[in-house]
C-alpha cells in the first residue's frame, strides 16, 4: 500500500493507494472476458468522470459563493468591490461558466441512465461548418 494523499476538495476519508504486482487471478473470479481488462477498466473511469465533474461542479459553486461575498463584503474607494462594473463581470463570466459545466454534466448523467453513449456523444459538431470546429 502506498503513503496517503490529502486531496483537494475531497471530504472522505483519506485512503493510501494498492499496488498490486505479480498478482495472479484464478479463472473462476475473472470479472469479465480475459483480455478485456483495459476495455472495462476505460468504461467505469468514463462513468467515474461524471461524478468528478459533480465534485467539480459543487467546488466551483462554493467558489463562486465565497467571491461574491468577499466581493461585497470589501471596500475600495469608499465603496464595496461589487459595485465595479470590472468585477460584476468577472462574476458574471465565473456563474455562466459554472451554469454551463453544470448543464454539460446533468446531459452527460442523463446520456449514462438511459443507455445512451455519453462519451463521444456530440451532434452539434457533425452539424457545424469545418472552419467553426
């Protein structure tokens, strides 16, 4: 077992990684078709990435959260930071930014409960001219 890692924004308990060599698996507890491994492995970690993009999604949220209160809460020239037109847009850009990931996430979830092919799944781009891609 290797050495525990703190992870960023990752709240449950901290685990070391497994390292497994010369292992060997009997016949009768093979997940799976024998030289399939690589093929099932790619399928969960693509599944897995939509949970990452929700960890990812929650931690953008909070950012965002926590700099419009900053924003608010700290004076400049006599008046608070969010009422610069500057910042107002850089927090406009943050909750746009964020509002898209969540929506590219929520399709991506709901591609995976029905069956569909989440990963390479974009029609948009077949319809768009060459020069735009």
């Amino acid at each position: 077992m290797g050495k525990i890692e703190e992870k960023l924004g990752y709240s449950l308990p901290a685990r070391p990684n497994w390292f497994f060599e010369d292992a060997e698996v009997p016949a009768a507890n093979l997940l799976g078709k024998e030289g399939q491994g690589f093929q099932q492995m790619m399928a969960g970690l693509n599944a897995g990435r939509i949970g990452i993009g929700a960890q990812a999604c929650g931690i953008g949220r909070a950012c965002l959260e926590d700099s419009i209160a900053y924003a608010k809460e700290r004076v400049q020239f006599g008046k608070p930071i969010s009422a610069n037109q500057a910042i107002q847009f850089k927090l406009a850009d943050m909750a746009t930014e964020l509002d898209a990931a969540e929506l590219l996430l929520l399709r991506a979830a709901w591609l995976e409960d029905n069956g569909k092919d989440f990963e390479k799944n974009r029609p948009c781009l077949n319809t768009m001219p060459r020069t735009w891609r």
